[in-house]
C-alpha cells in the first residue's frame, strides 16, 4: 500500500515538473487545472520517439549489425580445443579425474568406538 502511494506520487510529482497540470491558490480556493494540450503533445512526441528506435532496431538487424539477438552465442569450435592465435597441447601433463585417489582425514563420528585409525 504505501509503496503504491509512493509510486504514485512519484509519477505525480514528474506530471507537474512536465508541466501537465498547474495548482493554483488563493484565499478562497485551491484548484488544479490539467493541460491537456501539453500531455498530447508530449504523448504524441513519446510515441514517435519509440517508432523511431524500433525502426532503427528493425534496421540494424536487417543490415546485420545485430549479429546476436539478445539470447543467443554463437557455438564456437576451435580445432584441437585451442582458442585462435594460440595452440594447447591435446593431452594434459596433469593426471585426469579418476587417476588419483584424494585422502582427507577421519571425522571424529566416523572413527570406530574406543580408538583412532590411521589412513594411507
């Protein structure tokens, strides 16, 4: 609720710095008046604004300057898994997963009752 209000007041607050409406008061009366005139206009110039940036969009695409659509990486292949201007061995000098067993120490609720044991 209160952030609702907030929004609100927000928008209306950027209505009045746009000039759409006016308060005026007095002694007696307070009264907004909207210029409806200045929020066509503004609608009208916000609307040719959007067509523009879509049809330079829709231009750009045609032409090829968007090569990737937003979503969407190429799949690349590099021969010899290398990346290009530089060359990797294809076997690693390092041994590979499953090659070596890692050791790690006992936890203490893991150990048999009454005693340690070692582990190689």
């Amino acid at each position: 609720m209160v952030r609702s209000l907030v929004i609100l007041g927000a928008l209306a607050f950027c209505a009045f710095l746009a000039g759409w409406f006016t308060i005026d008061r007095n002694e007696k009366e307070t009264t907004i008046r909207f210029d409806r005139d200045e929020i066509r206009s503004d609608t009208a110039k916000a609307i040719e604004k959007g067509k523009e940036f879509l049809e330079n969009h829709r231009q750009m695409n045609a032409e090829g300057g968007l090569e990737n659509p937003a979503g969407e990486y190429p799949q690349e292949s590099f021969p010899n898994n290398a990346y290009p201007g530089t060359s990797f061995p294809t076997e690693s000098p390092y041994p590979q997963i499953g090659d070596q067993q890692a050791t790690r120490p006992i936890p203490p609720w893991e150990l048999p009752p009454g005693g340690t044991t070692t582990q190689y």
